[in-house]
C-alpha cells in the first residue's frame, strides 16, 4: 500500500513523531521553499510528495537548529558533514599512547554497509530514509541500524549501527565532522554573533524505529527506482553494483535465493569474526595491486621446509569462517604445514567474493591474482617453506580465483583443488559471471586448455587438480565441474575418460591418471549436496571442519581428502611433547602475531649464564649482546669464540669492556652491584630493555662519552637559530638551545601547532622531517614531553606522531580531553624492520583540530631521537 505523503502533510506527521509543534515545522517547511531548499509547488491535492531527500533536509533541520531560524544554515552546514572515525565509543574523550595499534585487535573494526560509499551525512540519511520503502531493505535496516544524533553545540553528527566486537554485540558509530575548509553555524561561530560554548546545546537522538516510521511516509520520483546501495546487507549489496541481472529476468529468482543464502552466511561469518581468530594478520607483503589482506597460521611445531596451503574463502565469507568451517588450520596442526588465507575486501566487491570473472584481477602479475603471490613469497620468506610443495584450495568465488591461480602462475603451484567452482576464464565480466554460475559455459576441452596455456609462458609440468562439487548445487550449475575437468585433462594432455571410478563414503569420485600411474586429475560429485564444501565434523584423522551455511555434512572431509591427494597427510604431528623435551620458539610467539605483541624482529640467540649474571635471570647473555652492539658500532674488536671473556687488548678506545659491561647491567637493574637502580624508564624494546640507552650509560661510566657536550655535536644540530644545520626541513618546529626544561641541556626539537583561534578551525598540522638511512632491524629511540589540549568538546583533537615513510610508527593523541607529560618520558625499541636497509624519510608531526571557535593546541620537545641498526647507532 502506498502511504506517502504530500509536503505540508508530511510535516505535520514529522512534526507528531519528533514530538514537535506542528506550526513550528510548518513555519520550517516555508523556510525550505523561500531560500531555495525546496521547489516551490502548489497546496493540496496538486502538491509535491515529500521524497527521501527532502525528509532528510526537514528532518535536519528540526534536529540540529536550535532555533527555527537557524533551520537553512543548520541544513547546509549538517548535510555537508563527510564521514571520518568508526569506533565503537565514537565521541569518547579519550587519550591514546604507543605505535599505532598497540593493543587493539587485527580485525579492522566493522562498518554499516550502507555506509561503505563514504557519502556525506546528508545523502547518507536520505538513503537510510529510502530503505524504509520496501520490506527486505528495511528488515535490514532494523536489524542493524541502532540510530542517528546531531549535536548542537558542534557540527558533528552519527549514525549508529549494532556489531559484533570483541566477542560482544555493541553499539558502533560512524561520524561525520566538517570537511576541509568548512565553517561551523552562524549560531557556533562568535563573529556571527555566535557562542562555541558546547554547554549551551545538546545532542538530538533519533531512534531507528521514528527513522522507519519516517521512511514509510515518502515516496521517489515517478519512473525512478528505490534506491539500493552497495553494502546494505548481502541481499541488496548485489543488487546495487549488478544492475544488469534486472534485465535476465529468468535468473531473477535463482539470484533472490542466492541472496537469502549469502545473507546466512554473512550472518555466520561476523558471528565467527567476533570470537578470538587462530589467524595472524600479516602488513607489508608488496605493492598490493589488488587490496587483499594477508591473513595466515603457522603450527607451532612445524616442521623444516613444510608445505604451504592457500585457502581462499567464498563470497560473505572472510578468512576465520571459512578456517572454522573448512578445518583445515586443524589439519595443518595435525600434519605440519602452514596456511595462508587471502580475505576480500568489502570495497572490492560487494558481496565480498573474488572478483574472478574482472579481468583487471584474473592476469598474471595483476590485481588480486598478484596479490596472492606477493602474499605467498612472504610466507615462504618468513618461516623457510618448500616451494616445491605450494597448494591452493578454495569454495565457490575462491574456487574460481582457485582456477585463476593454477592458470596464472603455474610454476607456483604443485597442486590445487576447486569446490563449487568454475573453469578460467569462463567469464568476462558481471552479466558473464551470472550466465556462467547459473547455466553453466560449454567449451571444447581444447578451448579450455588454450584459455589456461595463454595465461603464461609455463609448459609444465602443471599442477594436479581436484574438482568438487554437489549434484544438488542450484547456485553454481554442476556442469561448471565437467569443464574444470575439460580444461585440466586437456592442459595436462590427458584423455577424456576417467581411468578410476569408484565411490568414496557413499560419492563418486573418478580419476584420470597419467601414462606413469599418478593421479593427476580426481572429480568428486557430492550426492545430494547443495552449494558449499563437504565437511565431515569430529575428532578423527579424517575428521575436521563445522557444519555451517555453505559448509554441509556430507560424511566426507573435502578438506582431508584434497590433502590426501595432495600427499600432505602423514604421521600426526598433534601430540603433546615429552616435558623434557626442547623446542624453538613457537612461530605463534613471531613477529607478525599481534595478539602476542611482536615488534617483528629476529630472536636473540640465549647463551648459559648463573649467579649474578643477567643471563640468570632473563635467559639472555646480556653482556653478550651489549659487547656486540660495541662491536658493531665499531668500538670494539671481536672476541675469540673459544674464549667469550678473554678481555680485547686491541680495542680502539682502549675500553674496560668488563667494566662497561657491568656498569650498564647495574645501571638497569640487571646485575646485582653497588650501583643504585637507574630510574631510566624502560622502553618498549624486548624484555621492555632500552639497549641504546644502557650502552650509553656504560659509555658514560667508562669516562668515554660526555652527553652534555655530545647533544650538541650529534646530528650536526646548529648553535643558531631555527633549524639551520640540524638536517631537519619544515614549518611549524625550531631548535631551541639550553631550555630551562631541556632534557640533560643542549638544544632540542619543539614543535607547536593551534586550531580554533584567529587562523580557524579544522585540522592544522606542522611537520618536520629528515632522511636517513637504515640498517638490518633498525630501531627507534627517543625523549620527549608532551602537551595537548583538546578539551574544546568531545570531538576535538590533538596530537603528535611520528612517521616513516609516511607511515605511523608512534603517536599520542587526546580527544575531547587534555593531556600533559610533566617529566621527560623515554621511548625505545619503536621497531622500524620494514623499513630495513634503505633511505626513509622520518617525519614529526603535531596536529590539533578544532571545530569551533576554541582553541586546540599541540606541544611537544624532543631530543636524543636516535635509530639503532645491526650496524651502528645513529643520532638523528
């Protein structure tokens, strides 16, 4: 039934469900109209229906306005706000110290889909508004939108949605803050006869059920379909990016159910995504053409030069549910071999499948399928893997990418399995990929084979191939498997009919072997089996995995029988070790696991140690390593390895090495001694030790290092003004000499920056940087002191951060609330290993943004900001 409304009646509804005055949104309708808001059109019968648009326009202005004549400027100011943070306390004062991430989860946070476009707040309500037309968009509207708030007293606005973080269902909200160059209310701005008090205002909520209810009562354009947006939710996600498939209408149902399924999946999938993940995120793995995230798991007890198996999930799925419900992260526990699990991102596609059939991402050495590579070799780099042994696996759009991999790089590969896939290159395009999953391409094996011999230079040999499928399968046609069959006999040469046949846990499976006997090629028909992977859920060896959508017990183990195939299934591996028995550290414990807190370097090798020694107590032969270090740094000659403390009478400096040595282990609270306890605070290096600063103080103990005359020296910092001869450029920062709060006197780094006052607001930013270059597993060291103050609102901010390769790798920040370091505070260990063995740009950076006329201010001192390397120590 159609229940919109005409303009004025509309306002008078709005008006009753805002709990409103009916003449006060009459009299906000006529301000629409004469400023030029709205068209002009005639009363009663004849005039216009209110649409999306112009209920969200009337109903910002009734929320944020505090006064009726306040309406048009809040409605242009408030509709042009442009999204900025998610985070599930959005609007929290709040004070963040250490490297960027620090202590939060890999997962990124979740978002509302409807939001994935990064519209402004304007747009975004008129869309959310929209949903409310029709019964699918608006159950998800429901269910997963909480509600929107405007706030008076500053021009930031939200719109909060539920979701799963942490493990716990909670309220999440996206924000939306004045863009660059932007100007808050007359009623905000003092020059406007205006006040940036925030007590004088307040924040206006509306729930989701007023905004439904809201919804219902417009109407679009005649001839103008309801708008459907990218990420609403899988059953209109689709919808939005593949209009095409309106134009099929025999695929129409099939696709409506496909989305009923999917929506389960994705239901699944984030229920899976919020409980604690086995997988480890892994940065920094190459160029990333194709925007993929890197996700792995390596068994702690893997063996040397173990396999590799790539898992390649399907569409709504991401990395953690397809491991859960495939199991195969329990069979690499059980038979030693290492995982790597590639995850689509929603802004790829918006039913988060691999875009398989768009050619930007299906050739070698382009997009996704690149990707994947890079991933691959930094797997193989990182935990010394066989690439002789390298297999990929995936289900439905994974198991088309699947294809794409073995077609595209070949040589990579020594085997791949396909579930519920579709040959390569059986599309080109979106209206391609729906004809090839639906009805199913037909192809002469010849065709076939060329489409994958064309993919690269490779000749052979190729990868042996698995193919499964459910004869029951209604979203992906059976006959796709008989292709893949087609294609893969024909590129490995082999004849059309299978030469085994035979039935495995009640399914068919046939074999095509090769002139010497060796399975090559194996098909697998699921009986009965609709969409999805075979599992066969328990404790068993040929047991693993969890019976959930796209993931139905069928008796058998698509995952243990493909590894079977793959020869990767051996002698168990998951059983307890003896107590007395020594292993190498866990790979759990490496660098990349963010859950243990990594920073990315390679272990230092223990060496026995007793009594008194700092070995003793931490494991580590600390004199051992300061004694390198020195070395490294040129300071001191290697010692004999047959006689680790025989003293180096060669040394440059002439140093007492055993003295330095044990005065620095005393300093920090190493080694029992005469000397107090440093109060030196401890950085973030290993075992919280700040290395560079221990040498340093056993240099200074050895009477070989002056720091009050060194600071000066260091860097080649200048004695004039400015930052004339310190090696730093920028604006904002200067090199102050001999402060009465200098750190150990001599000049040191200040830079300052405001927002709020005479030079406006918005986000003001001062940066200085210098180039440098780094060795092997370089570290970052510095001291500093701190003042920030953002207490203007809850939105405001400030803060400092430093950056390599514009990349952040240490910051503090303040929102809504002030934050001061009265002492110098040490920082140490800040890990730069990606940034290992080349010329980086190192820059500082102070921001404070403000969105009223209130000051924000950031101020920060910096001195001894040095970068440690395998080789030497650098003061920067």
């Amino acid at each position: 039934m159609n229940t919109a409304l005409r303009r004025y009646e509309f306002s008078e509804r709005l008006a009753d469900i805002l709990g409103e005055s009916r003449r006060d949104l009459r009299f906000r309708v006529t301000l629409l109209v004469t400023e030029g808001l709205e068209a002009p059109g005639p009363r009663g019968r004849g005039a216009p229906l209110a649409t999306p648009q112009y209920a969200a326009n009337l109903l910002i202005g009734s929320m944020a306005a505090p006064q009726q004549s306040d309406t048009v400027e809040a409605i242009r100011c408030y509709s042009q706000l442009t999204p900025t943070a998610t985070a599930a306390d959005a609007g929290t004062p709040k004070v963040c110290l250490g490297s960027p991430g620090e202590g939060a989860s890999a997962q990124p946070l979740p978002q509302l889909p409807v939001l994935s476009e990064r519209l402004r707040f304007g747009e975004t309500l008129t869309r959310l508004i929209d949903m409310a037309h029709t019964a699918p968009s608006r159950d998800t509207l429901v269910r997963e939108l909480f509600g929107i708030w405007v706030n008076r007293g500053c021009p930031v606005a939200g719109v909060q949605f539920g979701a799963w973080v942490n493990g716990q269902r909670t309220i999440v909200t996206q924000r939306f803050e004045l863009p660059d160059g932007g100007q808050p209310p007359a009623w905000l701005d003092p020059a406007r006869g205006g006040s940036a008090d925030p007590g004088l205002f307040h924040t206006v909520f509306l729930p989701v059920r007023k905004l439904v209810e809201i919804g219902m009562l417009t109407a679009v354009p005649h001839g103008r379909r309801s708008i459907v947006l990218k990420k609403v939710g899988p059953k209109l996600a689709a919808l939005a990016n593949m209009t095409k498939l309106a134009h099929q209408p025999h695929f129409q149902r099939r696709w409506e159910q496909l989305l009923s399924t999917l929506d389960s999946v994705k239901t699944w999938s984030d229920q899976v995504d919020s409980e604690q993940s086995r997988l480890v995120l892994k940065r920094d793995f190459g160029s990333n053409p194709g925007e993929l995230a890197m996700y792995a798991y390596v068994p702690e007890r893997l063996p040397p030069s173990a396999p590799l198996v790539v898992v390649l999930h399907g569409c709504t799925q991401s990395a953690a549910s397809f491991d859960k419900g495939s199991g195969w992260s329990t069979l690499a526990d059980r038979y030693g071999f290492a995982l790597l699990l590639p995850q689509q991102n929603w802004k790829n596609n918006p039913l988060r499948c691999f875009n398989w059939f768009r050619q930007e991402h299906i050739a070698r050495d382009r997009g996704e399928a690149f990707s994947i590579r890079q991933m691959i070799d930094r797997m193989v780099a990182d935990h010394g893997l066989d690439r002789q042994r390298v297999f990929v696996t995936g289900l439905s759009s994974g198991g088309a990418m699947t294809a794409v991999m073995l077609a595209t790089y070949p040589e990579v590969f020594a085997g791949g399995a396909i579930l519920a896939g579709v040959p390569y290159r059986a599309a080109n395009g979106v209206q391609d990929a729906f004809e090839s999953i639906f009805q199913g391409p037909s192809r002469s094996p010849a065709e076939w084979g060329e489409l994958v011999r064309a993919a690269s230079s490779h000749r052979g040999p190729w990868p042996k191939v698995s193919v499964w499928h459910g004869d029951a399968d209604k979203t992906v046609k059976s006959t796709n498997a008989e292709e893949i069959v087609k294609q893969w006999a024909d590129v490995h040469g082999l004849p059309a009919a299978h030469t085994i046949d035979m039935r495995i846990d009640g399914h068919r499976r046939r074999v095509w072997q090769n002139a010497a006997g060796e399975d090559i090629l194996e098909s697998y028909t699921i009986s009965g089996m609709a969409h999805g992977a075979a599992v066969d859920p328990g404790d068993e060896s040929h047991q693993c995995g969890t019976a959930a959508p796209f993931f139905n017990a069928a008796g058998i183990s698509s995952s243990y029988r493909i590894a079977s195939f793959w020869g990767l299934v051996g002698t168990r591996l998951d059983i307890p070790a003896a107590a007395d028995e020594t292993h190498e550290t866990p790979r759990a414990e490496r660098a990349d696991d963010p859950a243990r807190g990594g920073g990315g370097r390679a272990g230092t090798g223990a060496r026995q140690g007793s009594g008194d020694s700092a070995s003793g107590q931490r494991g580590l032969d600390i004199e051992g390593i300061i004694a390198k270090s020195l070395e490294m740094a040129g300071l001191l000659k290697g010692r004999s390895g047959s006689d680790s403390h025989a003293r180096d009478e060669a040394s440059p400096l002439g140093l007492d090495v055993h003295k330095i040595v044990a005065t620095s282990l005393e300093a920090a609270g190493l080694l029992k001694g005469g000397a107090k306890e440093s109060a030196r605070p401890r950085g973030a290096a290993p075992l919280g030790l700040d290395v560079p600063g221990i040498i340093a103080t056993a240099l200074e103990a050895a009477g070989v290092l002056d720091r009050s005359r060194a600071g000066a020296a260091r860097g080649g910092r200048s004695q004039g003004g400015g930052l004339a001869g310190s090696g730093w450029e920028g604006e904002g920062w200067e090199l102050l000499h001999d402060g009465p709060h200098a750190f150990r006197g001599g000049p040191m780094l200040h830079g300052q920056v405001t927002s709020g006052d005479a030079g406006g607001i918005g986000r003001k930013v001062c940066v200085v940087s210098k180039r440098t270059m780094l060795g092997a597993r370089p570290e970052l060291s510095y001291v500093r002191r701190i003042s920030l103050s953002a207490a203007a609102n809850p939105y405001t901010s400030a803060s400092f951060r430093i950056l390599v390769d514009g990349i952040p790798v240490d910051e503090v920040s303040a929102v809504g609330m002030d934050y001061a370091e009265t002492e110098w505070t040490r920082r140490a260990g800040i890990d730069l290993g990606q940034f290992a063995d080349r010329t980086v740009t190192l820059t500082l950076e102070v921001t404070a943004a403000s969105n009223v006329q209130s000051a924000v201010c950031a101020k920060v001192w910096l001195d001894e900001i040095a970068v440690s390397t395998a080789t030497a120590m650098e003061q920067v």
